[in-house]
C-alpha cells in the first residue's frame, strides 16, 4: 500500500518476509540502472539490527540470480559507533558479517566510518574528506548519494541524530556524544542525507510505532524527533514499514 504524506512515500508490507523482499527487489533495480547509466552506484548502508535482514535477503538473491553488479557498487555509512571495527557494536562490523563476507564486493569499494582516530571529531573530518574526495565535491556541496538507507529508534532518532543532537549546518559528517551509551558517535548530517538522490526508511516492530506516528504524523518537533530533520531534497522519501511499525498511523484506520 502506498500513501503519500508530505512528500514521504510510504509502503506498508504485512511481515517482514514481504517487506524485505520488496527492499531487496527495489535495492537490485537501483543498483542494475545506476550501473548501466552511470558505471556506478553508491550506497549508504545504516546500522542497528533491521538492516541485517535486508542484508541477508539481498545475499539470498545474489545466491539465486546472481545479478547484482557488486564490483560497482560504493558502500558508506550513515553513521557508526566509536568503537574498534572488531566490536559487535560496530556497523562496519555487522556489514562486513552479513554482506560483505559472503558476496564479491570490491574491498577498494568499501568506505567506513574510520574509528582509529584518538579524537572522534578528527575521524568525523576524515570521512568528510573521504566524501569531498570520491564526490569530487567543492567547499560547501554534498554528495548525491544514489541511496541512503535509514532506520528509526524508538525516540525518534535516525543515523546517530539523537534529540537535542546540535551540529553547524555546513557539515557533511560529526561526531555526536551519547550520553546514553557513554560513547561518541559519527554519524552523517541531515543535509549531507538530504541531499541523496533517493532516501529510504527501514522500519519493523511494534516499538517503533510510536516514534513512526510522531515522526510522520505529529507536530514537527525535530529537537525531539531528529528523522523530521530527512526530507529528501531529489525525491520522496521513502518508508518501507512492516505493519506493526505502521499500527498506530492514522490513515490506516481508513483501510
Ligand atoms: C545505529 C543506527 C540507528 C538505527 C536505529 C534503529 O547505528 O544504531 O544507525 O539509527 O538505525 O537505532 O535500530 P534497529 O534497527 O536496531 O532497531
């Protein structure tokens, strides 16, 4: 089902099977026309636990067509923990496991958050310089990323932009502390998102559906609800939400 509100697209799958296969079909066409048009497609991949789902749909679909074109594609991240690449909570970490160990993806290709750095703000500058030099980006652009992945926390936050997150408006990438975790993150800004020629929500369970309903449907609060800051300036944004997530969206009372 496809509903539009303020210029976000939303698609509503009753399970999770259904909603990741439509992902995955949506992310292999993507890739195929990029590919063809452009020699290329880039990609930023988002952390936490839905996007592992989507990972191991997309290698099951590699094990049976084999037609996805992973030697062009660019991967990134929306976000990462400071933490060593190594650790269970690092996102290049989960990728690597679900995805990148199990399809032929070009190593070269892989461009991670660093998080070697001493000073997190240092690494948040060393990703911007990765972006300004594979965009071929002058001062003050952003990259057009083909598609960035997104996922949503239960208070509302995306990437790592937490409520009250604060960052100068010019940035493509930060370093954020979080109070919660006792840990810095480094996550991409709104506008450095925004800017992505397609931008896609991921959103499954029952939690989550409150912070969707706000997120979508309240006031716009964005100190409070930093995914209101995501309004993909090249097209809809998209939200692929499995049906617990959307339960509590009042157009679907409608149906
Ligand atoms: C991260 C993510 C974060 C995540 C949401 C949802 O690094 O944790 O980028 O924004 O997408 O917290 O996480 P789940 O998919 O685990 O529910």
């Amino acid at each position: 089902m496809v509903t539009l509100t303020n210029n976000n697209e939303i698609y509503i799958l009753p399970n999770l099977k259904d909603l990741f296969l439509q992902v995955a079909e949506d992310f292999i066409h993507r890739a195929i026309a990029a590919v063809e048009n452009r020699g290329e497609f880039t990609v930023v991949l988002s952390g936490g636990n839905t996007p592992k789902l989507l990972l191991t749909t997309l290698v099951e679909a590699e094990t049976k067509f084999h037609k996805i074109p992973w030697g062009k594609i660019k991967f990134f991240f929306g976000d990462e923990r400071y933490v060593p690449l190594d650790n269970i909570e690092s996102n290049y970490h989960m990728a690597y496991e679900y995805l990148f160990s199990k399809v032929p993806v070009l190593m070269d290709n892989i461009y991670r958050i660093p998080t070697e750095f001493s000073n997190p703000s240092l690494a948040a500058k060393e990703y911007e310089r990765t972006l300004y030099s594979v965009f071929q980006l002058k001062k003050n652009q952003f990259p057009k990323f083909d598609l960035v992945y997104l996922g949503l926390g239960e208070d509302g936050h995306t990437a790592s932009l937490m409520p009250g997150s604060r960052f100068k408006k010019h940035r493509l990438v930060v370093a954020l502390w979080l109070k919660k975790t006792n840990k810095y993150r480094i996550t991409l800004t709104p506008a450095c998102i925004n800017h992505a020629a397609n931008v896609v929500f991921l959103v499954t369970g029952a939690n989550k559906a409150s912070a969707v309903r706000e997120v979508l449907e309240g006031p716009l609060i964005p100190e409070l609800y930093p995914a209101q800051l995501i309004h993909c300036l090249n097209s809809r944004t998209l939200w692929y939400l499995e049906k617990a997530a959307a339960s509590k969206l009042s157009f679907l009372k409608d149906f």
